[in-house]
C-alpha cells in the first residue's frame, strides 16, 4: 500500500485548525491566525508518529503534542486552563 506523506500532513493540518478553531469558539479567546496555524503545525508533526510501534510511547508523544498544541495557541495562564482547554480539544477530537 502507497502512503503519500505530503497528503497525510496536509489533511492533518487541516483537521487540527478545525478542532482548534473549534476549541477557540468554545473558550471564546481571541487568537491570531499565526497562532492557530503555527499551533496546527505542530499538531501535524503527530503524522509521523506512526513509525513507532509502542502504544504507551505513542499515546504519550500525543498528549505532549496536544499539551504543546493548547500552550502555542494560548500561551500558559495557568495549569487549570491549560487542562480545560486541552480536554475540550480531546472532546472536539472525539
């Protein structure tokens, strides 16, 4: 089977810009574009996390994507922010 990566990131980046500006209406944040982009870029690099065949090194890579993704996006106001908006993102990725 033919996997082109460009189009697997691609589609992923686009994904990840709708779940955050998803996760933006929710919070209600003004966020610029640059951010949400630059934070959908990182979300992207979770493509090529298919190479690794552990499962729990795996889940964790994404986690700290995500963490990282929320704190681009937001910046740091707080650990009980950070968390909230990270567990909508999870719930919009649901």
């Amino acid at each position: 089977m033919l996997i082109y990566l460009d189009l697997l990131f691609i589609l992923n980046f686009w994904i990840d810009t709708l779940l955050l500006a998803f996760t933006n209406i929710i919070i209600k944040y003004k966020i610029s574009l640059k951010r949400m982009i630059l934070s959908a870029l990182i979300g992207s690099c979770a493509t090529f996390l298919f190479l690794v065949e552990n499962k729990i090194i795996l889940f964790i890579s994404k986690i700290i994507i995500c963490i990282m993704m929320q704190l681009v996006m937001n910046r740091y106001k707080g650990i009980k922010t950070l968390l909230e908006n990270t567990i909508y993102f999870y719930i919009y990725l649901i």
